[in-house]
C-alpha cells in the first residue's frame, strides 16, 4: 500500500487521499480533477501514476465485506 500523504492542509490531505482511491480505482478523469484542485491550492500535483488506466485487482475483499457465494445450489 502507497504511503499516507502528509500535509499540514487538512483540505490537501483529504484531497491526495481521495486522489490515492481513485488511482487505485482506475479513475483516471477524476484523479485529473483532483489534481486540478490541487494545483488551485497551492500544492504541486503529484507525478502521473500509469496504474491510473487499469483498475487495482484484489484477491481479496475489503474488510467488513463479504464475498459472494457463487454457486448457492
């Protein structure tokens, strides 16, 4: 998992945490809003992830999540 992004602006760490989801959501629109945001806040934008483009795989399901049971008969 990436690092926690650090800052002293509370609106700019929200903003690098939600960029951090949508990277790994593959939201490649949105993580350039975001940036966007950033840059009108006064922060340098972050280098452009090439993981952006394709969505995170998971071999396993976020906690408090369960699976899906696929085959119920």
């Amino acid at each position: 998992m990436a690092e926690e992004p650090k800052s002293t602006d509370p609106m700019i760490a929200a903003l690098l945490r939600e960029r951090e989801g949508l990277v790994q959501a593959g939201l490649a629109d949105r993580v350039a809003q975001v940036d966007e945001q950033l840059r009108q806040l006064g922060h340098r934008t972050p280098v452009p992830d090439g993981d952006a483009k394709a969505p995170a795989s998971r071999s396993t399901p976020p906690k408090g999540r369960r699976t899906r049971a696929r085959d119920s008969t």
